[in-house]
C-alpha cells in the first residue's frame, strides 16, 4: 500500500476532497470551462486576481435592475433595498471581515482611488516630517499614488518615498528591518502604506507590530488589503491601524471593478483636525437633500465617501459579503491553509526534480492562500502553457514568478494536485 502522507497522487487529492468541509462552498461559484486538458473545468489558481462569480449575483443584479425598471428616480427611496441607504448594507460584513467597527468602515469607489482619499487626510507632510514608506515591491499602482501624492504636496518623491527592500539575496521582508528602517527614520517619516499581504510574494506582514513600529516614531500606519482581505483573518480596530482600503474583486468575488473598502480607525472618526476631501455624500444623510452650502459630516467613515454609489456594483458586493458571513472568517482560514499546505507539499516534491523554488514565507503567520513560484523559464508563456495544455488559470509577474492562490470557497485538492501536475509535465516532462 502507497504510503499517503508522501504520496503526490491523484487519488490522494479526491480522497482529501471526499471529506466534507463546510468552507467548502464550490457549488455556490460557476468555475469557468477549461479551454485545454482532460477536464472540463478549469482549476481556477487565479482568485487572488480575480475571484469567481457567486452563483447568486446574477439574481441580486436582475433585482437591482428591476428596481430600477419599476421604479425610476423613486427607487432612491422606494425600492426594496433603497439606493440611498444601500451601502449600509455593506457596513456590518465588511467590518467583520476586517475586524473593525461598523463605523469605520465604508464601501465607496475603487481601490486606488480610495488610497488618494486616505493619502489625503493621513499623509500631512511638514517640512521635516514628509516621508512615505512603502515596500520596493509595492503594487504599482500604490506606488504611483503615493509619488503624486508626494509630489502634489511639494516634495521630491525620489527623497520623500523610503521604499522597503528585502535583504540582498532574500525575497521577502523581515519585520525587524521595517522596524529598523522605522527608527532609522524616525523624524522624517510621516505615513507608512505597506500591503498586508504582498501582491508578488504573498508574504503576509507582520501588521500589529509594525503598525507599533510606525506610531513609536510618529507616523500613520496604513495598509493596502487588496490581497488580505477575505483571505486572511483581519483585526483592523485592534491593531490600531490609522487607515486601510482594499478591492473586492480579488478574494472577495464581487466581480471585475467591483467597489472597493476603506477602514479609518475610530481616534480619527471625530478629529476636526483631520483634512479631508468630500462630496454630498460626506454630509449628514438627514440633511444631505437640503442641499446645504457647508457639509455636516458624520463621526463615521461615511464622511470620506463623495458620491451616490454605483448600485448595480454594489450588489454583487452585498452578494458575496454575505458567503463570507455564513462560512465565517476562521474556518475559510483553516481550509485555506490545509489546501495550501498540500499545494506547497506538491511543489517541495517537485523542487527535488526542477529549478523551481517557492518564495512565499512557509510559516502559517506570514503566508495566505497564495504561494509565488519562481521558475526556470519565462513565466507568461509557462502560464499560458497551463492554461492551454491543463485547463490551469494561474497568473504570472514578469520574469519569473508564477502565482497559485488555491482560493478556498471554490477550490479542491485536485485543482491544487492538476497545478502541480501540470507544472511538473511543463517543467520535466513528467509526471508528479
Ligand atoms: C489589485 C491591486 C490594486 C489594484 O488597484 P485598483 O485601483 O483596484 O485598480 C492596487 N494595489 C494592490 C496592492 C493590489 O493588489
């Protein structure tokens, strides 16, 4: 008999899928149909990108558009869930999903966008005091916002943005070097923005301690979500984070685009000190249609929020809050990390026999869902070979880095075994 705990088969994955698992809501998501290989499906590795659609959504957006059909501009108040108060909705599962209080949560506009918002009230250079640290390998965009963020408030960004980078020959960061570079720093520094979980590497960061790190110098603490949220268990509110966004379309399937989440820490909520942009919909909703010349903010994260939301995009939000709701964050986790422990099993195995080595962190505090492979070949055509040969949706960042995020509301041990199966026929021309 087959030793199973070093066995890298097919067998063991549907034997480790037969076990029934609550987390496990893969009949409530369409699972796109594989253009290549021998199953029909895909085994979809690319959540952490974009997450699949909840078989629920397209209902809830039929309701809202129906709404709008039999209602008109009444629909603002008349409809089954009125547009005014819609995002209202969203308040309570998006804080239990950050671990915050319903007030210091909104779901307004994009990702980005709500970083320039929060860059606005939490970046507040002085002479002295006007640095920036993010990560050397911040997502693009995060780093793009805060350069113009620098540069609109009238300082270099090549002096005022301190960018992290790992120790040489290291891929991922420690936090005693955040720590570090925080002390070094101390008086220059006025705002950290660093991703919970690293976009390349999927080294989750130490956020309690280097959000210490940051306030024992002086400075606001923010983090970027996009790849924590919904993936790993979040205590925002606790952790005495100053400010956060993420977007909903990764982890959290709310579909391409989908509106995004910002987090202000409660301390902040009633500061009048505290600058900030704001629109009609910043104001008192019990005032809002008086149309008064001054707004009257809210203590709450509303204030931060300008317009009237995008209805037919917030549903689809509302639809898939409400899975993470029913499953609950740390029982997702202890899936996510049993199918990412075998996913990394599968690939150590492969290691022995091809120049593959896996950069994400492998201790349970410092990785999520995903696993971030380095590769001996030109990672966009390895993945596009996935795709067409296996039917694998994986993703790449140039040159060399294939990402494997085995989302666990949809994702099975088999898709994890069909991963590594096919990176090993890729890469070795052989069977795992
Ligand atoms: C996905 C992602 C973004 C994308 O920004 P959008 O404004 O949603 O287009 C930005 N930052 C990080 C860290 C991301 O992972």
């Amino acid at each position: 008999m087959a030793d199973v705990s070093t066995d890298t088969g097919e067998e063991r994955a549907l034997a480790l899928d037969a076990t029934d698992d609550p987390a496990s809501r893969r009949s409530d998501f369409l699972i796109p149909p594989a253009v290549g290989g021998a199953f029909p499906l895909t085994a979809y590795l690319a959540g952490n990108s974009l997450g699949l659609q909840p078989r629920a959504t397209r209902a809830e957006l039929m309701a809202d558009l129906d709404a709008w059909e039999e209602y008109g501009v009444r629909g603002h108040t008349e409809a089954d869930r009125p547009w005014v108060s819609y995002h209202e909705a969203l308040r309570e599962p998006s804080a239990r999903l950050v671990g915050a209080r319903p007030d210091e949560v909104v779901v307004m506009n994009t990702l980005t966008v709500n970083l320039h918002l929060l860059l606005a009230s939490f970046y507040r250079p002085t002479s002295i005091r006007h640095r920036i640290v993010i990560e050397d390998r911040a997502f693009s965009s995060d780093s793009y916002a805060v350069r113009s963020h620098v540069a609109l408030r009238g300082h270099d960004p090549e002096t005022a943005v301190l960018r992290l980078r790992p120790r040489p020959g290291e891929d991922v960061l420690r936090t005693e070097d955040v720590a570090k570079t925080l002390h070094d720093h101390a008086h220059s520094i006025a705002t950290v923005l660093m991703g919970g979980v690293n976009y390349l590497t999927g080294e989750v960061m130490d956020m309690a301690e280097i959000t210490a790190a940051g306030h024992e110098v002086g400075a606001l603490v923010g983090w970027d979500l996009a790849h924590a949220a919904g993936n790993i268990p979040l205590h925002l509110h606790d952790w005495d984070v100053d400010f956060a966004a993420w977007c909903t379309y990764k982890y959290l399937n709310s579909g391409p685009g989908a509106v995004a989440g910002a987090f202000i820490h409660e301390r902040h909520l009633a500061e009048p000190s505290t600058p900030r942009l704001e629109g009609w919909w910043s104001t008192d909703p019990a005032s809002r249609f008086e149309m008064r010349p001054v707004s009257e903010p809210q203590h709450s994260a509303d204030a931060w929020s300008l317009s009237n939301p995008p209805i037919f995009a917030m549903g689809p939000v509302r639809t898939s809050l409400q899975i993470f709701d029913e499953v609950g964050m740390d029982a997702l986790r202890a899936r996510s990390l049993r199918l990412t422990a075998y996913l990394r099993e599968l690939l150590d195995a492969l290691a022995q026999r091809a120049d593959i080595a896996i950069v994400t962190p492998a201790d349970d505090d410092h990785h999520g869902a995903q696993l971030s492979v380095r590769v001996p070949v030109d990672a966009a055509d390895l993945v596009e070979r996935l795709s067409s040969n296996w039917g694998v949706v994986a993703d790449d960042r140039q040159p060399d880095i294939v990402r494997l995020a085995p989302a666990p509301l949809y994702c099975t041990y088999h898709d994890c075994w069909r991963a590594a199966e096919a990176l090993s026929w890729e890469l070795k021309g052989e069977a795992l």
